[in-house]
C-alpha cells in the first residue's frame, strides 16, 4: 500500500469514527424525535458515507483504482461536500468547535492523497 492510500486509509477511518460520536451524541443532545435530531443524525450517517467511501478507495490496487474512475470521482466528490460543511460549520460557529476545522483538515488530507495517488495501472507497485 502506498502513502498515499495509507494517508488516504487513515482519514477516511478517523472520519468514521467521528461519524460514530456524532450519532451517539444525538441521545446526548436531543431527548426525543424531532426534525432538528433527524438532521443530526442525517449529518452523522453523511460522514460515516464518506469516510467510508475514502477506506473503499483507499484500499483499490492500482488497476482497480484506474477502472473505477466513478468511484473516484464519487469520493472526490464528497470530500468536497465534507470540506464545504466544515468550512460552513466553521463559519456559524465562528471557529469555537473544533468539529469544523478538524474535518476540513481530514476531508482536504484525503483529498490530497487520493489525488496524488498514479492515476495508471501500476500505481500499486509504488
């Protein structure tokens, strides 16, 4: 496995996990069903999809990685949708959790890792 999926593993792993606290931390907050905790919960599955999703890319070979431009695309696509929230959870809360940031710093380090991933079948051989 190369750094970059090693990198790109290891956000997508911490990601889940945070995924993980935030919906435990719905019983914490909320005491019964309403349309607030619903979006809560939304949010924690969100992130368990897209952690998810960089453990699943990280994992392809070379080959695969190439064949599955969609998967790849599919990721790059929700670590942009992870930064956006962050930055905006950021923004409303201005800065005074460290949710924010944290996932910003995450979701951008998969990123970066998925994209200096070889986008050719022997990437697997680095």
């Amino acid at each position: 496995m190369s750094r970059e999926q090693s990198v790109q593993r290891a956000a997508g792993w911490v990601v889940v996990v945070i995924s993980f606290i935030h919906l435990a931390v719905t019983f914490v907050d909320y005491d019964a069903i309403s349309l607030r905790a619903l979006w809560f919960v939304g949010s924690g599955f969100a992130l368990l999809l897209m952690g998810g999703l960089n453990v699943v890319t990280s994992a392809l070979d070379g080959t695969t990685f190439v064949s599955l431009r969609g998967l790849r695309l599919l990721t790059l696509s929700a670590n942009a949708c992870g930064v956006t929230l962050g930055l905006l959870f950021v923004a409303l809360t201005h800065g005074r959790q460290p949710q924010g940031p944290v996932l910003v710093l995450l979701f951008g380090v998969a990123t970066l890792a998925q994209l200096g991933r070889k986008q050719s079948p022997d990437s697997s051989t680095r």
